[in-house]
C-alpha cells in the first residue's frame, strides 16, 4: 500500500476548483495561515525561511502581492512553496499561470478587493469566507451570479481594502472590522450592460479551463496554440487576417503576431475588439471577405443606424492612441482606417463629426492630465505620486512632463518633501517612544546602561542615525544631570 508522505501543513482542499467561482491563491493562502493560527506575514516568513524584514516577504506590504494570483515569479514562487508545504500539485489553477504561454501578462490583475456582498452573505452562512480568483481580474467589474456590479471599498468606513488580507480574516475590512456582506450598508445598485457581461464571461470561461487551456485552444500548421479565431476556415491565413484586421480596426502585421502562435496575445484587448464585432476569441468562424465591407463603410454605416457604436469605436481608437495624440497629433482618419478626403466626399457629416469627436477628446485629455497634476499638488502632506497619476490617467510620464513640466516638477518635489516630513515624524515617534521608557526604567531603578538604552528603541540600529541619538542621549543627560543637582 502507498502511503503518501505527510505534509508541514493542513493538505486543505481548494474551494470550487474547476468551476469559474474557483478560489483564488491569496484567498487560500489567508485560508492556510487561519487553519495554523498564523498570521500571513509569520507563514510568508516561514515559507521562505527568511525573516519578515527580507524583499520575499515584503511582497506583502507593496502592490506586488496582487501578482500573486498571476503568471510571473511571485505566483511561481508561491505555487511551488505551497505545493511543497500542503502536498499538493494543484494549486496553479488558483491563479492565471496555466495561460503564461498564451496571455500577455499585462496590467491585468487588481491590487485592492472588489467584492459581492450577496456572495459573502451566501458564504458566512455555508461558514466558508472566500476570494473567487474572477474578481482579482480588473476587467471583471460585476458578479456573474447575482448580476451585480462588484463594489470596490468599505461600505462602513468608505476606504479600499487590499486583495490580500493582512489581518488574516477575508469578508471583513481590516481598517474597520464590518462584515463586507452588509446589504443594507450596501444600498447603491448599479445597473451592468452587455459589455460588462461579456467580459465577465469570456474570464469566467478561462477560469474555468484552467486544468486544460487546450480546452479553448487550438493548434495551428506550426503546431503552435492559439485561439480558434485566427484559424482560417474557409480562407487562406492572410485573407482571415485582412478580414478580421477589418473588423477589429487594427493593423494587419498586429493581428498577424497574435495569430501566429509565437507572442503572446493581450486578451482584454483582443475582448475589446471582439466584442464591437461581436466575434470571440475562443470560436472558429465561418467569415466570407466578399461581403465584409471596408472601415470607411462600416464607419459610415454606424455613424447613421448605430451611433452608440459608432462613439464608442472612435473613443477605444483614440484611448488607445492618447500617448501619441498628446505629444504629435496625428491625423484622427489615419486612426480609423481611412482618409480625410475620402471620408469627406463619402459623408460630409461624418467627417465632422471625426474632426469635432476628436478635438474635444485631445481637450479633455489635457484638462484630465492638467487636473490630476493640480490634484496632486493640493493634497500635501499626502500627495499623490506621478505613478499614480500615469494609472489614473493612462499617459505616460514623458507625456506628463510635455504637458507641464512646472507640474510636473511640483508633484514630484511635492512628494519628495511629503516623504520626507513623514520619515522625519516617524523618527521623532521612535525618539518619543524610546524616552517614554528611558524614563519608567531611570525612576523605577535610579539609572540606565547603554544596553538598556537600545533595547527601548524598536530596532537597536536606530541609534546611529543622529536624529534619533542625539534627542535621546541629550534626554539620557538631562537625567542625569538633574539626579546630581538633587544629591548636591
């Protein structure tokens, strides 16, 4: 009889595993440190044999944890650890690592918790609090099973809650301790559209295939996997590719690396684009190229029977183009596709509409950037960092700094100076603290040796920073010098 060997810690079943409200890792792994008592940052610190100050378990107090539940070293080095310590072989498909060969990494994880309180409600009554691994995809924004858009802060103290848990306890806020499920805090209801669904469904597919992605791949003459949408049917590869180029206004050398099999494909994207033509990635379509018609057509043809589409095509080109339109405008029609003098003498209309579209989009772009920045300034001591801003408005920091290079020197001296005072304010609470107990032990027995001196700071090595030394030592004198006057 096989006896399997006996593993460091509880061997505890993944909730859900193979179904698209599978559990993600994070969430088992605050589910681990709950069976042991521990708290994430002792278990992180035992997992890696390292103490709790070292860069592996420092993970957890930087965004960096959210790539946990992804495709790169965190979730390899996490994966592997877990397997070795639980005894399983499993717990990659808790995170996104079965698809590292097929999906461009990206910016596609979330750092803070967006949740369903009807689905922490379900599961405090079951006793089982979890993180599906479908809400740490940013663009999953509602809850597939109660048709919810998922909120994305503390209903009780209005303050964003990290995707790892810290304090060990999941469906409860760390900051303030309410329970998440709370229906009646959580009274604003926000309708979903057809977008947001079909987001939701195409991840919650993946997900769910994270035992066999072959499942919703296909191999290629190369034998190479890809999606089964680049795989021709009825036509050659490079008519497919004209047509889908077509159909998703994108550059054909663009389609051509995703369809190929040798890059990575940057499925939010390839979504987005689907999603406008109303074709999946994970389908194999039957397409004819005599009967699609060109962009300037299909532009046309929208801008009269579908205006909603036809927006929203123009606004995702030119939100995806923001860098370039901010630095050297280019020609808006050169986006779309098509010319300005073809479009002008096909539908006058339309081409203004383009030329206005387009003008005001350039304007708010500008006005988005220049407010971030003034934001920034003005909420010293706690500014925001041009990071930040570069997430918050999508630009890069050269565009930034083309911009406004005053604001962008404010914000960045601003934050340097905030960083400063706020590293200068910890240290005077060292000092204050460090003197606080210099004084029970100098009145409780008359004196005080230097190793007493440093076992009342936080960290004994703070005494070679002068800032700290020297307000302590002048206290330690003072003291002194006081007990020789009262004996004289």
């Amino acid at each position: 009889m096989n006896i399997p060997d006996r593993s460091v810690t509880y061997n505890i079943e993944p909730i859900n595993l193979g179904s698209e409200s599978c559990e993600a890792l994070t969430s088992y792994f605050v589910r681990l440190t709950q069976f042991h008592a521990l708290k994430p940052i002792q278990l992180l610190s035992e997992i890696f044999h390292k103490p709790q100050i070292s860069p592996e378990v420092k993970i957890l107090y930087t965004r960096e944890y959210s790539r946990i539940n992804g495709m790169d070293d965190p979730a390899k080095k996490m994966i592997s650890a877990l397997n070795s310590l639980t005894g399983r072989k499993d717990l990659n498909q808790l995170t996104l690592e079965p698809w590292k060969n097929i999906i461009r990494r990206g910016n596609l994880l979330r750092s803070k918790l967006h949740f369903c309180e009807y689905c922490f409600l379900e599961q405090k009554a079951k006793g089982i609090i979890y993180i599906p691994l479908l809400w740490c995809v940013k663009p999953v924004v509602i809850c597939s099973k109660h048709k919810r858009v998922l909120h994305n802060f503390c209903p009780q103290c209005k303050k964003q809650i990290n995707i790892l848990s810290l304090s060990g306890i999941q469906g409860y806020c760390p900051i303030c301790g309410w329970f998440l499920g709370d229906i009646q805090k959580n009274e604003i209801f926000l309708s979903t559209s057809p977008y947001d669904e079909w987001m939701n469904r195409h991840f919650a597919e993946l997900i769910k295939n994270n035992d066999r992605p072959t499942n919703l791949l296909t191999n290629n003459s190369n034998n190479k996997q890809i999606f089964p949408i680049f795989k021709p049917q009825n036509l050659s590869k490079s008519a497919l590719i004209n047509l889908l180029a077509n159909k998703f206004f994108m550059d054909k050398d663009t389609l051509q690396k995703w369809g190929n099999g040798n890059h990575t494909v940057p499925l939010y994207l390839l979504l987005q684009k689907g999603y406008y033509a109303n074709l999946s990635p994970f389908k194999q379509y039957e397409l004819h190229s005599e009967v699609v018609p060109s962009r300037k057509e299909i532009l046309i043809h929208n801008f009269y029977y579908d205006q909603s589409s036809f927006i929203e095509q123009i606004q995702i080109i030119f939100e995806i183009n923001k860098n370039r339109i901010i630095k050297c405008p280019p020609d808006p029609f050169v986006l779309l596709g098509t010319t300005a003098e073809e479009m002008e003498n096909s539908c006058p209309e339309c081409h203004e509409f383009i030329l206005d579209s387009f003008t005001v989009f350039s304007n708010n772009l500008w006005c988005r950037c220049l407010a971030a920045m003034n934001k920034a300034i003005s909420e010293f001591p706690k500014p925001t960092s041009i990071k930040s801003i570069c997430q918050e408005t999508g630009v890069t920091r050269r565009e930034l700094l083309f911009i406004s290079q005053d604001l962008y020197d404010s914000v960045i001296s601003n934050f340097a100076k905030a960083k400063y005072l706020r590293r200068q304010e910890r240290k005077q609470g060292f000092v204050n603290e460090a003197i606080s107990k210099i004084n029970e032990i100098y009145k409780k027995q008359g004196y005080i040796t230097d190793e007493e001196i440093r076992s009342c700071l936080v960290k004994p090595g703070y005494l070679l920073d002068p800032i700290i030394r020297i307000p302590i030592m002048n206290h330690v004198r003072a003291l002194i010098t006081s007990k020789h006057d009262d004996i004289r």
